[in-house]
C-alpha cells in the first residue's frame, strides 16, 4: 500500500488516502521513446511512475503483426526471446485504462509474469525494499493467446522499436481507417 498524507493549511488536520499500485511491464509501443508513451504520462488516465528496465524470465515470441504494425507478445512461454521492456507502478485508474487500451480481454489479456529487474530507478518508501539488478519481481503484462495461427511464423524480436531494423512503420490508431 501507498499511503499519501494531506496537510490542510488552515488547519494541522491530516487526511489519509490509499492506494494500491500495480507493476505493469511494457514491451512495446508504450515504452519511453515510443508512439503511444504519451498516455503513460497523461495524469488524466491516472498515475504510471516508471520504476526501472526489465526482460522477461522465460522466452516469448514477440512479433510485428497485422495491418498496422502492432507489437505482440505471444503468450507461447519457452518460444522465442527474453523480451526486453519497461517496469511501471500504476493505480487503478490507470490499469482501467491500459486494459482499455489493450483491449483486453479480447486483443490482449493481462496476466502475471515473472520479470527479471535489469535496471532499477524506482523510489521505495521502506529501507532495503529497492530490487538488486537481476531480482525477480511479478508484474503483469498483457500479452495474447487470441492471435491468429500464422503470426507464430513470423520474425521474433527481444526488444520493440518502432524505428527499428524491421522497417515496419507502426501505424497509431488515430491514423487508422
């Protein structure tokens, strides 16, 4: 649990909020850098604090696929690479709203997976509670098993760009017809 504490200056009283946090690693066009990393930090979708780098403990195929060049991660565990990705902190709102996003259940659905910590960033409010590179932490991630037969022949990667070396120009949904 979060605690957050709100000091009123008319007065010493204190309120006091809580809030779960959930981890949620991005793998593909909501990483920093990327065309959709914008709603991670749009406050009105609800708080996402990035905590650090991570890739995924066992191998998925991670693949480009359909008209619009989207990022998924085929939930097919021991196929493919260690998939390399961002670890992030967000509260119910914004989970709502990645599961929106997402399209979750149908397009993507979110389950838990074990994630190894590469790069720690995140702030923890209890002494000795910061991961160690290489610890294993559970986050969800929101992968597929609704994706079509032929996509598991497609190329694998371990790390999304969407200005990579595959030359598959992600299509953002704005731009769709």
């Amino acid at each position: 649990m979060i605690y957050m504490y709100l000091v009123s200056h008319s007065s010493a009283r204190r309120k006091v909020f809580s809030s779960a946090m959930a981890r949620v690693f991005v793998y593909g066009t909501l990483k920093q850098g990327q065309p959709n990393y914008r709603h991670m930090l749009n406050t009105a979708k609800g708080v996402a604090k990035f905590q650090g780098r991570g890739r995924t403990v066992e191998k998925y195929p991670l693949v480009i696929a359909g008209k619009y060049n989207i990022p998924y991660m085929l939930n097919i565990p021991g196929t493919g690479h260690h998939v390399a990705g961002e670890i992030y902190s967000v509260d119910d709102q914004m989970l709502q709203f990645l599961d929106e996003f997402e399209g979750c259940p149908d397009m993507y659905q979110r389950t838990p997976m074990s994630i190894e910590v590469v790069e720690w960033e995140g702030k923890s409010s209890a002494p000795g509670e910061r991961p160690a590179a290489c610890r294993v932490m559970e986050c969800f991630v929101y992968s597929t098993t609704t994706y079509q037969p032929e996509w598991v022949h497609l190329p694998y990667y371990d790390n999304y760009d969407s200005s990579g070396k595959h030359g598959l120009s992600y299509v953002l949904r704005e731009s769709r017809d």
